[in-house]
C-alpha cells in the first residue's frame, strides 16, 4: 500500500459535494459550476398495506429508489419524481429541522438515493465535503462524520460552514453573510475565514412563511388553490372569470401533509413570480403605481395582483425583531469594534428567498439607516440566480478541487485512529 | 489550525516584505497564486512609485485578475492641537478580488488570505476589495487614518 494520502488525491477521482437545506439537498462532483441534482429534503413514506397497489404504478416497476424498510415494511419515496405523486396514505416528511439534519433514518434514503441515482457510483471511491449550518452542534457533525466513514465508507471527508463558503465565494474571507432560505433568515460574521458563532443571529421568516401568507392571503380572496396534481384539463377563461377546468380522478385517502406540501410548491412558484419588496417601507400611493404583474393558477383561473403583491413580502422587513435588517445590524452589534465596520463594509446575500424582487435594495437601504451614520455599506450579491440559490455549494465545489486542500481532508485513516472527534479538530 | 484552502507562501514573499517593512527598499509589493499551489511575488513597485502606479499594477493582468498587494503608504497627519503636520508611513495588506474575477479565482484567493495575515507581522490593516470605490486612494487613506486615535 502506497500511504492513506494517495488514495484520496481529489485530481484523480472526483470528490463529492453536498450541500443540505430546508428546501433541497444540493449534490454534484467538484470542479463542476452546479450541482448534478437538487432532492427536495423531504421523504414520501408509504403504508405497508399500500405496497401491492403502488406496484401498478409504471414508474414504481422500474425504479430503483424504493427501498424496502428492514425492520418494518415502509415504502420510502425520494425526489421530485416520486414524491409529486399521489399515492394514498404517503405521509410526507422532512429530515431537517432549525438547519440541521434531525431525521437520519430518512436522511440516509435521500443519500442512498443520491449515491444511486445521481452519483451512480460507489461511495468508497469519491471524498465527499458537506456544508453545514453555521449552528451546527457537535453532535450533529460527529454523527455525520461517523455515517459517511461508517455507513458509506467515504476515503474522505470534510465539513464547511456554509457562510464561510458564500464568503469566499464573493471574494471576501470576512463578511457578514445575510442567508434567506425556505424556513429561517440568518445573519452570520466571518471573521478571516471563520464563524463568530457568539453573534449569529436568526428568525423564522423566511420563504414558507411567506407562503403560509400568500397561501392566507388568496383564500381571505376566495382564490381556488388546486395544485396541479388536482387538474386534467382547462379551458382558456377571461381575466377574473371563474375556471372552467375538470378535475382528475385522486386515489383516496390522500394525506393531509401531501397535500400540503404540494400546496406550499405550488405557493413558492406564486410568491417567486408575484412578490416583490418595495425599496421603501410600505406605502400604498406607491405601491399603487407600479405595474401589475399578471398570474395564472393551475385551474385556469387568472388575475392581475397589484398592491398586495408587496404588502405580503413586507413582512419580511418591517418586523421590530426579526426584519432582515434588524437581524443584520444586531449581529454585528454583537461582534467586536474593530470588526463592525469591515463587516458593514461587505454583506453578503445568499438563499433562495433573496431572488425576491428587490430584496438586497431593501436590506441596503434598513441597514443604512441603523448602521453608524458615515458607514461605508457594501452590499455583495451573484447576479445569476444558479449563484443565489447554490452559492455554497458552488463554494465547497471548488474548495474541494484546490490542489493544496487535499491535505486538509480527515482521511478514513485518520478516522480510525482517532474517531468522530477529528471533525471537531480538522473543520473549523 | 491550517486555513481553509492549505496554500502557503513561498520564502520570496517574507523575504520582500521584509525588505519593505524594515528596509524600505519598495513602495509596494504585488503577489499572485501560482498553479494553485504556492503565493508567489508578482511585481515590486520602486520606492518613488506612486499609488496610481500601484493601482495600475495591481489590474496588470486584467479585469479579472485576483491579486494580493503590500503598499508602504505614506500621509500626513495633523495631530488634535498642534499647528505642524507629521508624516505617517503604514502599511497595507490588500485582498483584491475584483467583481468580474471567476469565482474560483475568488475563493482560491479569499480562502488564502489568512496565511498571509498570519505571516505579515507589522501590517496594520487589511482591507478587502472587490471594486475600485474600495481600492482607491481615497477609500483606503479613510482606513488607515481612522487608526489614529485624535
């Protein structure tokens, strides 16, 4: 044997890099400018009793992604293709909770499902680098780091904070990293590279809670939300008209939380299109005066949302507490003087949720006003919205592909010696 | 513990930073990552050079080039109830990583900026810059002079 160093060397076999959120998982090889695939981070879990049906399914014959539980007979469902389908008594079901992973029965499916479906390749073979929540808690990361070298038998393995990896990706080894993603907004210092994890500040606003409204919102209105799986058909009615569509034939006993999560996509594609944060707070006379924007529902039925349309989205904003902007100032209130200003002076937007129309305008314009008066503010933001949403995943993809980090990886032979406890030691 | 990317520096670069913090044989230094592998000295800068050539130096490869800098800068500084000016010479450490750069270049040079904050013993301020507001003369000399206590 020619050393545990050469057999992890990431020039000859591509590591693997996965990036886990509230919304999807992220994966795909380093070197390469986006993930291979997004699995939404949730699980269909179908009844025993259920399984002789769903093998009439067509796509259920063939795939191979519906593992067999061991100690009970669940059918497990991974990614969008399995998932968006009705099945009767499919619960659904996330594995991640305030950022972390917390399901790791059904965390492993999804990453069965990935090494199989995406990878299609043999673990043992790839290094693989996570990013993490920058609240990750130990445990967590030495339950990880215990799976992959356990479990899946990784030759190596790395765990990156996923500010630091938005950080760096804009050019910036310190930065004050402002992540708006599906279930919470979060406002993180870098200092040189590393997380001030004492002044990491977050709230719950975040993209489903502007769903949750658009979903209120539209029901107040008497708006039918039938998501597509409901619809076989629609004819073509004018604006405000009542649809005119027929509806398919649903296997019974669809659940409740199906239904939904279905719902909450067929929200995000509304709140993505429709919403937008004015410049300003709230004011109706101006919001008044900007263009409509035109939105049609599954069912058919269209209008025309003016106003509301930025009423909704200034909740993320004009909150005492839990404003974006709010957040952004008191974390770095909470760092030291000499910080505060380089801080201020490169914020960087991150998540999916800041492709909100207008969202790092206003995030500039609520900081300036609470930033020390003569602050230079420098808001950093990727243009691309592939950027926007894998900003961190692009960031570990190519840390992964550097020549020199290969020395920074825990091989497995370090992880035998030494155990779980040398992610604490080698991932800052 | 290592910084996140394990580039270091070759002997050169303290060499010359030496040269520049004790000796004053150069006004600034310039250096780059070569191969992904090492940091290495890019271009020195006499010591009669004057911030628009280091400016210019510094985009010598293009607009999308990512770079490091040392410049000894010198100013003058009016001390609170005192008529005379005294001259202040500090140096600087630069991150500059412009907009356009590829994001690879971005992270290799982000992600090894500490090994040079490590090894630069005597730098008085690092200043990151992404964009020309934040590297020019005026932007930088608001920096340094904000170190000064009156």
């Amino acid at each position: 044997m020619s050393g545990g160093t050469m057999l992890y060397g990431g020039d000859e076999i591509g590591a693997l890099v996965f990036d886990p959120g509230h919304h999807s998982l992220r994966v795909g090889y380093a070197q390469e400018d986006s993930p291979k695939a997004e699995i939404p981070s949730v699980v269909g879990i179908g009844q025993a009793a259920q399984a002789s049906d769903t093998n009439l399914d067509p796509e259920t014959k063939t795939d191979n992604n519906v593992t067999p539980g061991n100690s009970d007979s669940r059918k497990f469902y991974v990614d969008t293709n399995y998932v968006n389908v009705p099945r009767s008594h499919m619960e659904v079901q996330t594995y991640m909770k305030d950022g972390m992973i917390d399901n790791w029965e059904l965390f492993e499916k999804v990453i069965d499902y990935a090494y199989a479906n995406v990878i299609q390749s043999e673990p043992e073979y790839h290094p693989v680098l996570f990013s993490e929540a920058s609240w990750n808690v130990r445990n967590n990361r030495e339950k990880l780091t215990e799976l992959m070298f356990e479990k899946y038998n990784v030759p190596a393995f790395f765990l990156v904070k996923n500010a630091v990896l938005a950080a760096f990706s804009s050019g910036r080894a310190t930065a004050l990293v402002v992540d708006s993603g599906a279930t919470h907004t979060s406002a993180v210092p870098v200092h040189e590279g590393y997380v001030l994890s004492q002044a990491v500040v977050k709230s719950p606003l975040g993209g489903d809670f502007l769903s949750r409204q658009c979903r209120q919102h539209l029901e107040k209105h008497g708006i039918d939300l039938s998501p597509v799986y409901k619809i076989a058909s629609k004819d073509v009615v004018k604006e405000r008209d009542n649809a005119r569509c027929t509806l398919r034939k649903l296997p019974e006993n669809l659940t409740q939380s199906w239904q939904n999560y279905m719902l909450q996509l067929m929200m995000q594609d509304f709140q993505m299109n429709v919403l937008q944060v004015l410049e300003n707070p709230y004011d109706e006379r101006v919001a008044a005066q900007i263009p409509t924007v035109h939105y049609e529902f599954p069912n058919g039925y269209h209008q025309d949302f003016a106003s509301e349309r930025f009423k909704i989205a200034e909740s993320l904003f004009d909150n005492a507490m839990l404003g974006a902007g709010q957040l952004a100032s008191t974390s770095v209130g909470m760092c030291d003087a000499d910080v505060r200003l380089s801080l201020f002076g490169s914020v960087v937007v991150t998540g999916g949720n800041t492709l909100l129309q207008g969202f790092p305008e206003r995030l500039n314009r609520d900081l300036q006003l609470r930033a020390p008066s003569n602050t230079r503010l420098k808001m950093i933001s990727a243009n691309g919205s592939v950027e926007r949403r894998f900003g961190a995943w692009i960031g570990g993809s190519i840390l992964a592909s550097i020549g020199t980090f290969q020395q920074m990886w825990i091989s497995s032979q370090e992880y035998e010696e030494a155990g779980k406890s040398q992610v604490e030691r080698k991932c800052p | 513990m290592k910084m996140a990317s394990g580039i270091e520096l070759t002997r050169e670069c303290k060499h010359v930073f030496e040269q520049i913090r004790k000796m004053k044989q150069h006004r600034y230094v310039i250096f780059i990552i070569k191969d992904e592998r090492e940091i290495r000295v890019d271009i020195l800068g006499i010591r009669d050079a004057n911030y628009d050539d280091f400016l210019r130096d510094l985009r010598r490869g293009g607009p999308k080039e990512c770079r490091y800098a040392v410049y000894d800068y010198a100013y003058h500084h009016q001390c609170q109830g005192a008529s005379s000016t005294c001259l202040k010479e500090k140096l600087f450490l630069m991150l500059w990583c412009p907009v356009q750069a590829r994001v690879k270049d971005k992270m290799l040079y982000s992600s090894s900026f500490a090994a040079l904050k490590r090894d630069f013993i005597g730098v008085q301020k690092c200043i990151q810059a992404t964009e020309m507001d934040e590297a020019c003369r005026e932007a930088v000399e608001e920096q340094l002079r904000s170190l000064d206590r009156d």
